[in-house]
C-alpha cells in the first residue's frame, strides 16, 4: 500500500474531519492583530527611550567624560527597553503564525516590526506622548522611578560638578540657587556660557556644570536650562 493510501485510511479509520475555515481565519486575524497591538506597545516604548534621550542633553559634546557616560546610562528607562525588546518579541511571534508568514525570514519580520515601532514610537515622541506616557506610568506605579526624579538625582551632585535648582535672586556677580534638596547656593557665573534659552531671573530652573567651592558656593562654567523653553521647578 502506498503511503498516500495509508494515509486515506488512517484518516477514514479515525474519522478525522478538516477544521473549519472560520478557525483558520481567525487565527490569522488574532495573529495580525497581536503583531499590531505589539508594534503600538513598542512605539510608546520607544518614544518614552526617545524622552529619556533628550533629558540627558547627551549633544553636548564637550562634556561625554566618565562621568557624563555615568549620567546618560543612568537616565536609560531599561523598564522601557524590556518592554521594546519583548514588543518586539510578541510582534515577531505574532506574524510568523500569520497566513503568510512563512514567507518571510526572521531577520525581515524583526526589522520589520522594529521599523514600524520606530516611526510610530518619533512621531509619538513628537507629539508629547513619549512624555505624557512615561509622567502617567510615574504616577500611577509606586516602584517607578520616573526619568525627572532619576534626572534630579544626576543633576543634584555639586560635588562632581552637576547642580540644579530654581533661582530665587540674581546679582551681578552671582545668584542664588535653590536646590532640589531646598538648600540654598550662591552661584558664581562671571565667566559661564548662559545658553540663550536660558533667563537669568528668579523663578527660572537650570542646571549647572561647574565646580563646587564651598558647602554653599558653586562657580559654574555652563548654565542650561532644567528641560526648555520657559520651564519652571521640576518642569520638563
């Protein structure tokens, strides 16, 4: 008997009946939609990357020493990470079991899926989101430490030359610095780059890089603002 015939008798023998197309159609249709659903939760996953990215003021290239590499890999949401890497897992997973899967190979359905998630993730981020999503999750997640209390943190260590704070006066020759920590600093800046967003005026939040002097005097070489344009304590 050949195999094809023992096959037919198998089926006969245990009755075996074809699925019905309406299961096929929506497995197809569960997988696209996971693969969708995937590629929306690594946009906003990416975007929120994109935010932490730009609260590092990583372009200022004169500062990239150890201590500037410390900082941007401290500020790196690696929660976010986990979510685009598993994103991207799910999306993968989720059009290989697709109709059509089989045709692609697995370096095009990750490129693929990643592409996607990158420009929906900087449109996203363009529009607030990446922002918006990370300040809720801040919110609504106790064990989170947000990117703003993590930027604080790097941002609150004069001893290594990083300061921040709200200004409450400012003089000729100085100004004077409230801290995160509610300390008070008398900031020397006679010599310091003030970067043209930046109003030296009370109520205005910056951040400092210079040298600390005392246990309240800091000299600072460059003054830049806590996040843009206009923002005020613990604005973004």
């Amino acid at each position: 008997m050949k195999g094809s015939e023992k096959l037919i008798e198998i089926i006969r023998q245990q009755d075996i009946q074809p699925a019905p197309k309406w299961q096929f159609s929506m497995k197809n249709g569960l997988a696209w939609a996971g693969f969708l659903a995937a590629v929306v939760l690594g946009a906003m996953a990416f975007s929120v990357i994109l935010f932490a990215i730009q609260q590092t003021d990583f372009n200022l290239v004169s500062h990239l020493s150890h201590s500037r590499l410390e900082m941007f890999l401290g500020l790196l949401p690696f929660i976010w990470i986990v979510f685009l890497i598993a994103a991207l897992a799910i999306a993968f997973y989720s059009i290989q079991f697709s109709k059509k899967g089989y045709k692609f190979t697995a370096a095009k359905l990750v490129g693929f899926s990643a592409l996607l998630s990158i420009l929906l993730g900087t449109l996203f981020f363009i529009g607030g989101g990446g922002h918006q999503l990370e300040h809720a999750f801040a919110v609504n997640v106790d064990l989170y430490e947000s990117i703003q209390q993590k930027k604080t943190k790097l941002w609150s260590m004069p001893k290594d030359g990083y300061l921040s704070g709200q200004i409450e006066a400012v003089n000729p020759d100085f100004f004077v610095l409230k801290d995160f920590n509610n300390k008070s600093w008398k900031i020397h800046y006679d010599s310091a780059f003030i970067a043209p967003v930046v109003r030296l005026e009370e109520g205005e939040t910056v951040k400092l890089i210079g040298k600390m002097e005392s246990i309240d005097e800091f000299t600072a070489k460059e003054i830049r603002p806590w996040g843009g344009r206009g923002n005020r304590m613990r604005g973004n």
